[in-house]
C-alpha cells in the first residue's frame, strides 16, 4: 500500500516550531526504512498496512510531543500484492507523456 499523509501541530503560530514539527515526523519516515518520499505537501510511504500505520502513528506521537493538537490528512492506495508502486506509477505517467511527444 501507499499511503499519502501530511501531518502538522495545530498549536502556536510560530512557523519555525511548525517546521521542526514537520522535519521531525519526516524523520521518522525515513528512519523506517520504507520507501518514501516527501514533496511540499505530502509525505508518501510504501509498505504494509501494519508496518505502515505504525510508523505514521509514530509521526503524530512526535508531532504531538511538540503540540496538544495535531491535524493529519491521510490517502491510502490499497493494493495488496503489489510493491514498488511508489516509483512505478510515476514513471507510467512519464512513459505516457514521452510516447505523446
């Protein structure tokens, strides 16, 4: 599965402890060792379901150490018996718009 998340503290207006927030929970993505990417209003990780939720559940548990209340937006392709998705759609898209040129 694919799931596609952004996460933030809803606390506080200052934007630098938004950022650490963010860059926290981001690590923590990464520190799992799933695929993953983030672009500038997502994180999208690949994996399980369990191993998944989990890490993502780790990533409001950070973000909630740095603000009573959290928002979290979360998409979920779920498609069992498939991996690598996380590229492999992307570069059909590609493959389409090439072969259009």
């Amino acid at each position: 599965m694919i799931v596609a998340f952004s996460i933030s503290p809803m606390a506080g207006d200052d934007t630098g402890s938004v950022t650490e927030a963010v860059a926290a929970a981001v690590r923590v993505v990464r520190e799992s060792g799933l695929p993953n990417e983030t672009n500038a209003m997502f994180t999208n990780i690949e994996g399980e379901w369990d191993e998944v939720m989990a890490v993502v559940k780790r990533a409001v548990d950070v973000v909630a150490e740095a603000s009573p209340r959290v928002g979290l937006v979360l998409k979920a392709d779920i498609r069992p018996g498939y991996d690598g998705q996380l590229t492999a759609k992307v570069q059909r898209i590609e493959e389409t718009l090439a072969a259009e040129a």
